[in-house]
C-alpha cells in the first residue's frame, strides 16, 4: 500500500499488536517486528526460514537510542553513528540487557542502525519504539528493493507492506563491528570504505569473527546460477551452456563482449557502480522472470560500492 499517513499509522498499530509489516528502506525493504517483542520477532524468523543463530538488525530513530541497546561504546563508533546516520551504516555493539536472544541470536553483540528513508522513519516514530528487520524476503534470496518483489516472495504471509518506491542503495547497509578492541567491516554496502576511513583517520580492515545479518558464505542468490566471468571469457563460457541446453543471460558493466552468441540474453546494464549497486537484485528477479537459467556475471572493479557488488555476486554464486 501507499506509504501515507494512514498507512503508516495502520503499520504502527500492527508492530504494537505483535504483528510483521515490511517498509521502504534506503538500502533494501525490510520485514519488522518490535525488537521488544520476542513473539512478534520469531514469527520474522519463521516467516524468512532464517536460522535463530542468525542476528538481526535493529532499526531506531535516533543516535541517542544506541545508550538503550549496547554498552561500553567507545568514541570511535560514536563518531561513525553522527557521521553516517541516519543512513546504511549498521553498527556492531556490545548488547545491553534491552537487546534480547531473540535478535542477537544467542550472541553478546547487537546491531544497530538509524535508517534515513522518510518512510522507515515515518514508521520508527509513529510506533515509538525500535524495529528488528531483516530483508523481506525468503532467507538466502535475493533482497527485494520494491514493494512488488516483497509480495512477490512473501505473498500473504504479510498483510501491510509500506510501499515507498524503489531502493536508493539497491544493497544492505555496511556492517562495522565496534564491539571489541579492533574496529572491522565484516559487510561492504551503502557506505563506503573511504568514507569509514575518513572518519576514523584510518583504514579498517575487512573481515572478523562476529557474526552477522548478511555475512554467510552462501547469499543473496537467485534461482538462476551465478557464475563470475571476465568479459574476455564470457562468450565462450556462453557458447558451453548453450551448447548443454541452458539459457544464459549477461550481467555486466558495458561495452557487450565481443562475440557474445546472440541468443544470450543481456539484462540492461549498468553505467556505474553506483548503478550496478542499485540494480543488482532487480536485475537477477529479471533473469528468473525469464527462466533463466545461468546467469554470467562481470564484476565491477570492487572499489567504493562496487566492492558491495563482488560481495553480493560472489556470495550468490556460492549458493549455486
């Protein structure tokens, strides 16, 4: 539905009675429940089939909320939260006693986030309280980044769904891990690693032993196979899946290889990383919607964003 007044204060009511909604984000839609509410936060799990060891992300409408959730915060993650939030930066603390299992998955850490799109802050201060929302779709799928994708993976299994247009990022938020002595990027996303480093006045490091939403090895896959390719092997590589039956389609950054078979479909590409980032997911829906059933893909260079785009690439071709 329309992301209105109406609807929002519809979503509210929900969240407060112990039900799911999914809502626009800046990053990718995701499906709430009140981080409060360990009932209401279970049924998220059941209706994703996501692992209870696995943590979710809880959404708040300020900075200052973080006191609530997590403990011993050092000035550093306090520096990250003012420079990026609200925005697609999840922050990885110590937990405090508010932060139960049920959305840290059995751990001592919780994360944490302050979207900036208007309608998950529309819904964070019509109910008053903190979100605990992973994305709205099946577990290990692809991410939806409209409100039509949500329905089409969860269909009836949620009733509200607050649609707030397309996703600006198009990918999850960067999860940084400030919970022990190093601080770590255990997920690219939104924000970049320059721009951490910028603030930090120094380089962080990718990687950690903390688990987290998103950092499974096997990710964010299509029905479709996914196969990383180089633009010089991707004709070829094509030519052998048509040759054994299969329908292929082609994902990367322009010019179109030379002597790509014709009967290799060539989902729009994108311009930039910034676009790449903002497609990626409809893009591997669109290949499904076609049948596809291969789909090789040309990774950007793997800086800024575009490191977010190997990321998600390489974790959906480990699925497969």
């Amino acid at each position: 539905m329309p992301a209105d007044a109406e609807s929002v204060t519809l979503a509210a009511k929900a969240l407060r009675a112990g039900e799911i909604v999914a809502f626009a984000t800046e990053t990718v839609y995701g499906l709430g429940a009140d981080a409060s509410n360990d009932k209401a936060v279970a049924q998220v799990f059941k209706v994703k089939g996501r692992p209870g060891d696995h943590p979710l992300i809880v959404h708040l409408l300020t900075v200052d909320e973080i006191d609530e959730w997590a403990v011993e915060i050092s000035e550093e993650a306090r520096d990250l939260a003012y420079a990026f939030w609200p925005g697609p930066l999840t922050i990885v603390f110590k937990r405090s006693a508010k932060a139960s299992d049920s959305v840290t998955g059995g751990l001592e850490t919780v994360a944490l986030r302050v979207p900036s799109h208007p309608v998950a802050r529309a819904l964070l201060a019509e109910f008053g309280g903190a979100i605990a929302a992973p994305s709205a779709n099946r577990f290990g799928r692809v991410s939806p980044t409209s409100a039509e994708a949500v329905c089409e993976d969860l269909g009836d299994d949620v009733e509200i769904v607050l649609d707030g247009g397309p996703s600006r990022v198009g990918l999850e938020s960067t999860i940084i891990d400030c919970s022990g002595d190093e601080i770590t990027v255990l997920r690219p996303g939104g924000v970049t690693l320059d721009r951490i480093d910028e603030v930090l006045g120094y380089a962080v490091s990718v990687g950690g032993e903390t688990r987290a939403p998103g950092t499974l090895e096997a990710h964010y896959a299509p029905k479709a196979r996914v196969e990383i390719v180089t633009a010089r092997d991707a004709p070829q590589i094509a030519r052998d899946h048509l040759e054994n039956g299969r329908k292929v389609a082609l994902l990367a950054p322009p010019p179109v290889p030379i002597g790509l078979p014709t009967s290799v479909g060539v989902l729009e590409p994108p311009e930039t990383d910034e676009e790449y980032a903002r497609v990626l997911y409809d893009r591997l829906r669109t290949a499904d919607h076609h049948g596809i059933d291969v789909v090789l893909a040309v990774l950007p260079v793997g800086s800024g964003i575009g490191l977010a785009v190997v990321d998600r690439l390489t974790r959906a071709a480990a699925s497969k």
